[in-house]
C-alpha cells in the first residue's frame, strides 16, 4: 500500500466518522419543517409592558392584545407574586394557518444530551382564530407561560445554569397554572374532574394525555386557592423556586405532607359532585357508536344526512385530521379525505375541517385551509367528483351550513380581523356580508322556511349591522340572535339573553332552534321556539355535550361527548326528550352566580365609582365564593338580581384571604358531608386607576429591523470513540422571528492541537431554506507508534426545499481539505494534502409527536447518496427508517431498520457494534481492516464491543419497548423529574457488515476461507474453511432517565453470533432513543 493510497484511504475514512449522518448513528438528527407560503411586513407598537408585532390586516386584533395584555398584567404579576424586568413582546398572527408558518420553536428539538440551555425569552406567539373570547383566554395563558419560565428560569447567569439542570417543572404544575390563572374554575376542567371523580380514576393506574395533566394540574391549583386562599399561588411559586422541588413548595406553603395534600384534594373533588351522582344521568354504553379511542383523539365536528342514515365526522389527532363517514346501520366507516401533520409546539386549528350536507344527501361539503387560503370543496358522494371554490378575502372560517335549497351556503369567517356572516350564492358566485362589526358572529344557518339567518353572538344589544366596537363593548358570553333582510337593510334580533354560552345552534322541528348552553353549569341542549320565544331543556347528562346534530325528520340524535376521559360518539336512533328537569345547577355555576351577587351588592352598597380593573371571564378564577349558615349575610331578592350578568363581573387583584362567609339562598347544590367547606370569599383594595383604552398610551407602528439574540449556549460533556470524553461550549445566535441562525461549537480536548470546530448560517426566511457550514475537525491517532495527525477543513452548503411540515428533500456541494501530518517525513513539506468535493442529496420525513421524553410516536425516516471526486473517489448511500407505536397508554414499541453500502474506488468499511456516546467504550480489533479509526461506525448494537463486524455494506434492526413505569403504575401527579422520565425497556438488535455480494446470506458471506501453508519449503496448503451465521444478534434489557440535564442509559445485553452466547455486557451511555 503506497502513502498517498493508505492516506487517501484514511481521509476518506475519517470524514465517514465526523458528526453527521454519515456514521448512521442511531442518534442522528432528521428535523421538521416550516413552509412559508407568502411573505409578511412586520410592525409593532409599544405600550407600558408590551410590544406588540403584527402585518396587514392584524391592526385591530394587535390593538386588542395590548387592550388585554395590560389587564391582566397586574393581575397575573400579583397572583405569582412576580414582574418581569423587561417588556414581553407579542407576536400576532392573523390566523392559525399563519403562525404554522413561523419559524419560532423551529429550534426547539428535544435533545437532552446535557449542558444545553436555552435562555428565557419573553416572547410569545398567537393566532387570531375567529373569536376574541378564546383569543383573549389563549392571550392569557401566553402571558401567565412567559413569566412563570422568566420566575422559574431566568435572572442572573448563575441561577439559570442552576436552574436549567436542577429545576424540572412536571407538566400538570405548569400546565395546570396556565389554566387556572386564565380560565379558573372552568366548564371544561368541572367535567374533567366529575368525569373522573365519577368514574372513580383517579383511584386507578391511568395515563392522562397532555390536556388531561393540564386538568388535573388546573383541579389542583383551584383546590389550593379554595382551600388555602389565592396568595398560596405566589408562595408556592417562589418556594419552587428556592428549593427546586414542587413536593417540598407545596408542603412547606401549605403546612401538610404531599401526600396528605393529594388524598385531600381527591376528597374536595369528590364531595363536591357527589351530588351528580343523584341529579345527573350518563347515556348508556350501548349507545356509543365509536366505543375505543384508545389515542385521546379529538371528534369535533359532526353532521347527519339528510336521511339520518350515516354521519360525516371530523377527527383530529395532535394535528393530523381525517374526515368519515359511517354508515349508522352497518357501522362501517369510509375516510374521504385526511391531512396534517404531528404538530407539538405550534397551535393546532382544531376546528378545521368543516362540514356539512347538501340537502340531496348525495354531496358533502368539506371547507379547509388550502396553502393559506380558505377553499370549499364539494364531493359527490356518487361519482367522487370534487368542485373548489376559492374565498381569497378569508383568512379563517369558523362555521357554514347549506341552505334548504341548496343554492348558497351561510358562512362564520374572519376578514379584516373581523368574524363577521356572509352568504355566498353558488348561482351567480356572489358574497354578500351580512354582519360588519367587531364582534363574534359564529356558528349560523338558515332557519326552515326562511332566509332569517339565526348566529351566536357576543354583541349583548348592540343589533346594529354596523357598531364600531371597542374593547369594553365585547361581551364575554355568546346568546343567539337572528339577522332577517327587510328591504335593503339586515334587521338584527336577540333570541336568548342568558347566563350561560350558547353554541352550535341547529334546525329542530318547524320553528324550532335547538342549541348548547352551559346556563347551568353543564353544556345541554336547549330547544327555543322562534317564533313564541319559549326555551326548554332537553337533556341533563353528567357531562357536557361539546358538539351535536339532530335531524328532525327521523329524530335521530348523535352527540360528541366524555366518555370515561374520552372524546366519544353517541347515537340516538329515535331521541326522545322531556321537558320536566330540576333546574339543577353544578356547584361551580352556584358559586360563580353568588359570588357575582355578593360584589354587585357591596358595589350597590358603598355607592362608590367601581375602578378596579375589569376581568371578563366565565369562571371563577382567583376570588373564590364561601358559603356558610350566617343568615345575616344572605343576599336580598331584589331587582338587582335579575340585572346583574355573572359573566361581566369584577375582579380585584393582590387578593387577601377574608374571614368574611356568605351564603346564597339560590344555590341549589347539596353539600354532601359535614366536612365539605365551600370556599373564603377572597376581598381586596382596588387599583386606582381603570386601564381603559382613553387612558392607555398606546405608541404609532414601527417598522420591525433585523437583530440578532443569544438563543441559547452549551456548556457539557460529550463522549465519542474517537475523542473519548471531551468538553463541548456553543452557542445559537437568532434573529427575533428566528428566519437566520447562526451557531458556533467548539470540541475542548486534552490536546489542544486536535481542536474542532463549527459554524453553520441557516437562512428560513421563505421557500426554500439555505443552509452553509464551515467546520474543522482534527484527530490524532496512533500508526506505527507514532502520533500522527488529521486536520479535515469543511465547506458545504445546501438547499432545502420542504414540501410540508414533515417532508423535505435536500441537495447542495461539498468541498473538503485533509491535512495528514506524517512524523516519519522529516520534511513538513511532505504533509499530505488531499482534496475532494462532490454532491450531496438527502429526503428526509419526521412525522412524529413527542408524548414525553423519549417517548415518540409516529414515522421518521430518511435517505440519501452522497458522492465524492478528485484524490477521493467514492459514493455512499445509506436508509434509516423509525416507526413508534404505542402499545398501551404511554408503552411504546419502537423499531428501526437502516442499512446503507460504499462504493467506488476508496469504498471503506463500515463498522457496526456498540453504542452512541459509550461513557466506557470498547473496541474489537479485527486484521481485515485498517486500525481505529479508520472507519465509520454503525450503532447500536447491544451486547457487543465496536467494530465486532465491518464491510462495505451494513443492514441493522433495532426493537425496543419502552415503559415509563412510575407513569404507568401511578396516576397521581410525579414531581420528581427522575421517576416521572424513569423508563425499563427491553430490546432486541440484530444486523450484520459485510463486503463483496449485495446479498449478506451468500456462501461467500457464510462460509469463511482462511489459508494456511504455500510458504517457502512448505508445499503444502490447507484451507481451513470456517461457517458462520450470517447476522448476530444482541438481546437485554436496561433503564433510562434524565439526571441533571442529561438522559442517561444503562443496558446489559447478551450477544448471539454464530450460535455462541456471549457473556453480558453493559453499556452506559448518554442521548435518546436506540
């Protein structure tokens, strides 16, 4: 073998073992996507606290974010116990589909391979999707995320590394405090708890899904301010902070043990619905049509034909939807259209797609967002043929419906930052506005007979068609209206003047309007006469109804509702209904009625100018109401009553606990046992000043310029078989909307001749991204008892254009210098230098959803060739596809499948064995070879040593089932961060290296030819010919979790080759997945 051959060799090797997905490690990186449809000009606009950001078309939702935003600061910084130094910047997006495209959280991959933390941001993105009530309540939980993560994990340099490793917030506690801070005791988190108290599951190993911790988190942050007042909220918060351990905050706060605390507010719960139990009914099982869903999918919208015989549903999965229909006879199911993709850290639009029937029954309307446009697309069921009409003025749909004669269609959609009616008219493609305000109009259709078109509505009385409406006109709870044309104008009309939120209106029979209210604590249907004004309940189950259709003609009745803490479908072939219910209230809806009478009358009482601020919300959120046997304290029956809308009431910030105990005649909840106690009623002194829009210094837009922040920095350790333990320091550099990032690492190593180094630049600002790196990697190894040196300099870039969030394919050149030092060359001018360039492209998939640390679910996959020219001549190519699946609850099964193959003149070998980032690697030294590291490692493969197989080919297996058994066994909250990650696994690989066939069970592969003999006096050869199996095999079991930063693993694993069992083996290692 010549030096220039032997050398060349060895760059080629060498540039095999660099970080990339060169290696096919098992830890190698596949990355989502966002595509950008079209281009956005920012502005902001400054207030006391907020900067807020927003492009054509958002000015009027920007300008109510600022409204909100400086509401609620004063309320949220004294409820935490907490203000942020600097100003939280806002990112308004004029639709869910907009803010997809936004690279911010792009970055933001579950790595945990230590020593990364990123640096609290006080920024935050949201949509506008349709509705100011949800955007405010999605606003608020924004707020209350930023500043508890700036409580939690910022302030100085030190106490965020120290936090960063030693501070690990379980999800219901954070989750749960969002919630509660913006939503209080809500309808949604009251039938969660009922559910569950009803169903007895808390009491049983159960998993709950990232909502269900967030209401089991919200249930226990109401318990505590309840029980203990609100200014616990603050202490807890700082003591978490102090001690870094939640079971110790909440103890210490409280004055009781964690788990005295847990088994108390179990019983709260289930004293408080007991009284469901008695006043409530829950369908029966038979009913159900779609009786497992096993994945906590979401089932949102629902319509029945015509002829009630089969019903078109929409379901989505974390992002990934589907559109069925089934058949209500045969129960057979048939999916017309799917889309999505897993999507984590983004909001998801869960109310896209929409449907509804033609009247014929024989067409299905499905309305969608379509590259950021909103598009109708009609399918004949019969002939499969599909129509689109395009609404370009559109930027999100909420609801549409046919009419009676099929000719046009109702339509809930925003435009210009406004959720308005429209009718579009299939005859002439006309669209005419009904509705032209500021308030939310959703949910319409026509009614029978008639072209009155009957919506819900926030407008209280504003019945004007055109009402420019500012912040405080907005109300905070929707009644149904109708709008009529008479002559050329729109006649509007208030329907329902309620205390609770009506949605989904639907045609009944004849004049009648059947529709959901939440008016005594549970969402039930209502059935209103139109034209007599009378108003029934027709159902009274334990647990709301969240969306339905009713056909009239059949009487045929299908309903989404909880199920034993699922989303599940009910059928009612023949609904038949009756108008004699208790008018039972739930115990939240008594509380929050009374409480809203208590603070109007000591209002009315003290005749003093109300300058609190104002918080609409239909919850109860952080003064919470007592009830005790004091008749002294009773409110008086009087006119102020009926007047007063609980829904609008006022809340005082920097609360302190008052002994002061009332009780409300009207509550019609029983309290079941002697030792239930309702809540203190929480009183405060008020501000003094009202935050209003006339007294609110709101600054003129600004153009947005580039800047760059410090995203996040890298301070750990690493391991590799070519450097052994060494240090790694990097940092990410980021503009603000993080379209252009650029990163620098560096490798610290004993000697410091041998350092590396990286920078990478990524531009994402539009379709396609472009990405350039320069690095230099440098590696000393032993030959021939010498040290010897390898300095590789990189320059690559490439293109990448995605197709989709999960999909995208890559091409671009490569240029590379290897500088070999030779010690035996006493001339420095004869340090060999080789050059080499070539192509490179690669398709990668990353479809996946993240259900906890190392718990995936889902498909990735990639695949690429990549080729080299010059003093180096090859090509490789490689496949690696994953697929998780879950198992049951949180078990996880998860496979892998890679294999890849060299060729051309310098093909090298791979060598497979071992495992990533090995804390105590070992090697196998094999004489077909060139020495360590001359070669590309393959990884994993448990039960062996590296480079216990080698060639120029590879194929491998890996099967690992994953349990996170504390999670598993126990269904209360886990605040230890160790035993909430703690997985036991057990797993299987199996693979093989091997050069010359493509096929590794050939004879040639098989059978092994040694020869003995043929040297000089010796005329004798001997063959020796050895049979081997052609793929080994590795099986075992270990452990895994996060300790200090880091996931750490720990296996023993027994390795089979050739029928042989070897001893076990253990692998201790760092990173995630294989």
């Amino acid at each position: 073998m010549t030096f220039k051959s032997f050398f060349a060799g060895f760059a080629l090797c060498f540039y095999l073992i660099l970080p990339s997905a060169y290696s096919q490690n098992s830890q190698t990186t596949f990355g989502r996507n966002r595509v950008q449809q079209k281009g956005f000009i920012w502005l902001y606009q400054r207030s006391q606290n907020f900067d807020v950001y927003f492009y054509k078309g958002g000015n009027a939702v920007a300008k109510h974010a600022i409204i909100h935003s400086e509401r609620e600061f004063p309320r949220l910084t004294s409820l935490m116990g907490y203000a942020p130094e600097n100003k939280i910047e806002i990112l308004v997006y004029n639709s869910t589909y907009d803010m997809e495209q936004s690279n911010i959280g792009l970055s933001q991959e579950i790595t945990l391979n230590g020593g990364e933390t990123r640096l609290v941001k006080n920024k935050l993105s949201i949509p506008f999707d349709g509705s100011y009530i949800s955007f405010e309540h999605t606003l608020t939980t924004r707020l209350s995320e930023v500043l508890l993560n700036e409580m939690m994990y910022g302030g100085s340099f030190q106490e965020i590394l120290q936090n960063a490793y030693l501070l690990n917030l379980p999800e219901w506690y954070t989750e749960g405090l969002y919630a509660y801070l913006s939503v209080g005791w809500s309808s949604d988190m009251d039938d969660f708890m009922r559910a569950a108290v009803v169903s007895n599951r808390f009491k049983k190993a159960s998993n709950f899904s990232k909502n269900e911790a967030m209401f089991t988190g919200q249930a226990i942050w109401n318990y505590i301010v309840e029980e203990y007042g609100v200014n616990s909220i603050s202490n807890i918060l700082n003591l978490t902070r102090l001690t870094r351990n939640v079971e110790s905050a909440i103890s210490t706060s409280l004055g009781i043990s964690f788990d005295a605390f847990l088994k108390k507010w179990i019983t709260y719960y289930e004293q408080a619905y007991q009284h469901s139990i008695n006043n409530y009914v829950m369908p029966d099982d038979s009913l159900l049509i779609i009786k497992r869903n096993r994945r906590n999918k979401l089932y949102n919208h629902l319509k029945l034909n015509p002829d009630g015989n089969s019903v078109a549903y929409t379901v989505n999965y974390n992002g990934k939807y589907k559109v069925v229909i089934m058949n209500l006879e045969t129960r057979k199911r048939k999916t017309i259209l799917r889309g999505g993709d897993f999507t984590e850290i983004q909001e998801i639009n869960f109310n896209i797609p929409l449907i509804s029937w033609n009247p014929t029954g024989k067409k299905l309307a499905v309305m969608n967002l379509t590259k950021g446009k909103v598009s109708l697309f009609i399918i004949n069921m019969e002939t499969k043929e599909k129509i689109q009409i395009n609404f370009p003025l559109f930027t999100n749909i909420n609801s549409f419906n046919y009419s009676q004669d099929g000719g046009s269609i109702v339509v809930s959609a925003v435009m210009n930052g406004k959720t308005d009616i429209f009718v579009y008219t299939f005859k002439n493609q006309r669209l005419t506005q009904i509705t032209d305000d500021s308030f939310d109009d959703l949910d319409p259709f026509f009614l029978k007979g008639s072209k009155t078109i009957i919506f819900v509505s926030n407008r209280r009385d504003y019945t004007g068609k055109y009402v420019r409406a500012d912040y405080d006109m907005i109300e905070n709870v929707y009644d149904l209206y109708s709008a009529e044309k008479v002559k050329w104008d729109i006649k509007l009309k208030r329907l329902t003047q309620t205390q609770g939120h009506e949605k989904n209106p639907i045609q009944g029979a004849d004049s009648e309007i059947i529709y959901i209210s939440d008016e005594n604590g549970i969402e039930s249907l209502y059935r209103l006469n139109s034209e007599t004004g009378e108003n029934n309940k027709m159902t009274q189950f334990d647990t709301g109804i969240k969306s339905f259709d009713f056909n009239a003609d059949s009487g045929s009745l299908i309903t989404i509702m909880n199920h034993r803490g699922k989303n599940k479908l009910f059928y009612w072939k023949n609904f038949t209904h009756t108008t004699e219910f208790l008018d039972i209230q739930t115990l939240r809806q008594s509380l929050l009625k009374s409480r809203a009478i208590e603070e109007e009358n000591e209002r009315l009482s003290t005749n003093v100018q109300d300058t609190s601020v104002t918080f609409r919300s239909d919850t109860i959120r952080n003064s919470p109401i007592s009830s005790s046997n004091d008749p002294k304290n009773k409110p008086q029956e009087d006119t102020a009553k009926s007047s007063i809308n609980i829904y609008d009431y006022r809340f005082e910030s920097d609360s302190t606990a008052s002994t002061n105990k009332n009780n409300d005649q009207n509550m019609t909840w029983n309290i079941p046992a002697d030792n239930f106690k309702a809540p203190n009623l929480l009183s405060s002194k008020k501000p003094d000043t009202l935050i209003n829009e006339s007294n609110l210094k709101i600054s003129e837009p600004y153009p947005y310029g580039l800047r760059f922040n410090l995203a996040k920095f890298v301070t750990g350790i690493n391991f590799s078989p070519y450097h052994g333990v060494h240090g790694i320091v990097g940092v990410d550099l980021m503009d603000f909307f993080e379209n252009h990032r650029l990163e620098a690492y560096l490798l610290l190593l004993p000697n410091a001749r041998n350092t590396s180094y990286s920078i990478k630049y990524s531009y994402l600002v539009k379709k396609p991204d472009f990405v350039l790196q320069y690095e230099k990697v440098s590696i000393g190894y032993e030959f021939q008892n010498y040290l010897r040196n390898v300095d590789h300099y990189d320059i690559s870039g490439y293109v990448s254009y995605p197709f989709s969030r999960s999909k995208s394919i890559k091409a671009g050149p490569h240029f590379s210098l290897f500088s070999i030092n030779d010690p035996l060359q006493l001339d420095a001018r004869d340090t060999a230098r080789f050059y080499t360039g070539g192509l490179f492209t690669e398709f990668v998939c990353d479809n996946i959803l993240n259900r906890g640390i190392n718990l995936p679910e889902g498909v990735r996959y990639k695949t690429g060739l990549k080729t080299y020219f010059r003093d180096i001549k090859l090509y490789f190519f490689y496949f690696d596809y994953r697929h998780y699946l879950p198992v049951h609850r949180l078990v996880t099964l998860a496979s892998r499948g890679t294999f890849g193959f060299s060729g051309g003149r310098d093909a090298t070998n791979y060598l497979i064995g071992g495992v990533d980032s090995w804390v105590i690697p070992q090697f196998d030294n094999n004489p077909y070879v060139l020495p360590y590291p001359l070669a590309g490692y393959v990884t994993n493969f448990r039960g062996f040593n590296y480079n216990f197989r080698n060639g120029d080919k590879y194929m491998m297996g890996n099967f690992e089932l994953r349990v996170p058994i504390a999670r598993y066994l126990y269904n209360g909250p886990i605040s230890s961060s160790f035993l909430y990650n703690l997985q036991i696994t057990g797993f299987t690989d199996v693979g093989t290296a091997w050069s010359g066939s493509l096929n590794p069970f050939s004879e040639e592969q098989i059978y092994q030819r040694d020869t003995l003999g043929a040297v000089t006096g010796n005329p004798v050869t001997v063959v020796m010919i050895t049979r081997k199996a052609p793929v080994a095999m590795g099986y075992g079991f270990g452990i895994r979790s996060l300790f200090f930063g880091y996931y750490l693993k720990l296996d023993v694993a027994w390795g089979i080759d050739s029928q042989l069992k070897r001893e076990p083996k253990f692998h201790l290692s760092m990173g995630m997945d294989f």
